[in-house]
C-alpha cells in the first residue's frame, strides 16, 4: 500500500459522484449496536435558532464542526515497533477512508451497496464483508447494515448538501500480536429534508461511530495491498427511530405521529460513547435532544 494509493482513493471515492448537483458530495477535508436516541425534548444547551436548506445547521452544536473528513484528527505518524512512520500513515489514512466510505459517500448515503467500504473490510481472515452484505440483503433485529456504513431511506429524506459536519479522533498502537491497530471515535451529523422537495423542513440526526482496525505486515495473515482487517463497529445514533431495524436511519420527520419516549433526554453532544457488548433492542432507547 502506498500513500499515492491512499490519496488517490480518497479523491476517486469523491470526484466519481461530483457531477450530482442537486446534493452536492460532501467535500473531502461494525458489530455490536448501542442505545440509540430518538426524538424528545431539546437539551437545555440547545439553542432555539431553526435550521433551514439555506441554513442547516442552524442552531446546532455541530454548526462549527470541520465539514467532511477535515474534521476527523490523526495521531502524528511515527516509527512504532515493526513499522515506519510512513506506514502509520498510510494504514490511519486508509481507515479515514473507510470512514468516509461508510459515512460520507453520497451513494452510501442514499441506500446503495457501501462498495468502497466492502472492498476495504474484504480480508481473507475476516467475514466481515459477508456480515454486511447479508445486513444489507436482509432485515430485523440483527441485521441492520447501520452498524457499520450510515445509510438512509431515499425515498423518505435527502442529505442536505454539501457538507455533513465531523468530529473525531483517531489514533494508534501495536498490540500483543504486533498487530497496527487504529481506533477512534468519530461523530457524523447530518442534515436532513424531506424526500422529493416535500415542506422543506429540515431535521438532523447524529451518528456516532467507534472503530477498531488492524493492519499486519507479517505472521500467518499479512493484510493485502488496501485492505483492513475490522476488528470493532460500534454505533450510537441520535434522532432515529429505535424499533426499527432495517439498514436506514429513520429521523424524527419519517414518523411525526410516533409516541414520544419517556425517561431522560440525552444530549447527543455529551452523551457516552458506544460501549461494547450493548444489545440493539429498544431497551436501549431514550429521548435525544436537540441535534
């Protein structure tokens, strides 16, 4: 794998699609599920300014966040024991690209096959690829392609373009096997408006994504020329709908007749992180403040 490779990924990833001008692609800068958060009432820190086409993150913490992959920072590359700096590099830049493959690539987006990312994940040590598409075919409790790639239903809301704003980290270790292991926790918030011009109402939802990937040069499984091996997806999502459980992120404006959750209201900007082993049921599900 080469830096060139990287670079060349990320930008074929995005200018492919660069012709949609009606959403414009988000410009360049899994599994266990955890609770997920739908709509209640605004967090107190929220304020009362309301988010437009013009204006979408309006009134959103969020409202300052990089747009795209500019908001996810990158532990400085250097040499740690069996790799060089510049392969710390390219194995971090490759996982920023599964990210953006899985959360920012306007095909993902809008429902179709995350290829990008399932050519990423296809590792011959690894089933993951398998798992996703059989999510992606399938439907119910524990298939929901949400646990790895963001994924919403084109024909009830569209991705207000151009920017969908990020925030996150990622950073890196050898473990116990001298394994390149890169982890991080990264927020996407995206805007959101009817499908088909409808109202023009605008809603947001948050998805929050903790990673795990691996990256070997030697031992039994050396990985192969871009290719990670995914080790953990995790997922937290604010305004969605909890009993659902079909591949798509469904916000607030899907379902305004759906009865209101009781108990305490999340912050979707203060709330924990996705702790490993949390179920996907509805037992998990509070009300989300404002996002």
């Amino acid at each position: 794998m080469t830096t060139a490779l990287v670079t060349a990924g990320l930008h074929a990833l995005f200018d492919a699609r660069s012709d949609d001008t009606r959403h414009p692609v988000p410009p360049l800068a899994a599994p266990s599920t955890a609770g997920m958060g739908a709509p209640g009432t605004p967090a107190p820190s929220a304020t009362a300014e309301k988010p437009s086409l013009e204006h979408p993150f309006a009134g959103s913490k969020a409202a300052d966040y990089a747009d795209g992959i500019a908001g996810i920072t990158v532990a400085e590359a250097k040499d740690v024991q069996g790799y060089s700096a510049d392969q710390v590099r390219q194995v971090t830049g490759l996982t920023t690209l599964l990210l953006a493959a899985g959360n920012l690539d306007l095909a993902t987006l809008r429902g179709e096959t995350p290829t990008a990312f399932l050519t990423i994940v296809d590792h011959p040590g690894s089933d993951e690829r398998k798992k996703i598409e059989a999510a992606i075919a399938g439907s119910g409790a524990g298939h929901d392609a949400t646990t790895w790639v963001t994924r919403f239903d084109p024909a009830e809301v569209e991705v207000v373009g151009p920017a969908v704003k990020v925030k996150g980290a990622l950073d890196y270790h050898v473990d116990e096997h001298g394994y390149l292991v890169v982890n991080g926790t990264v927020d996407f918030v995206y805007a959101l408006t009817p499908a088909g011009g409808k109202g023009g109402r605008v809603d947001r939802s948050l998805v929050r994504r903790t990673i795990e990937v691996s990256y070997a040069t030697t031992g039994a499984l050396p990985t192969p020329e871009g290719k990670l091996w995914l080790q953990r997806s995790e997922v937290d999502v604010f305004n969605t709908s909890c009993g659902k459980h079909d591949g798509f992120v469904h916000p607030a404006m899907t379902n305004p007749d759906r009865p209101r959750l009781t108990g305490p209201t999340l912050d979707p900007y203060t709330s924990p992180s996705p702790t490993a082993g949390a179920a996907p049921d509805d037992s998990d599900c509070h009300p989300s403040g404002q996002v």
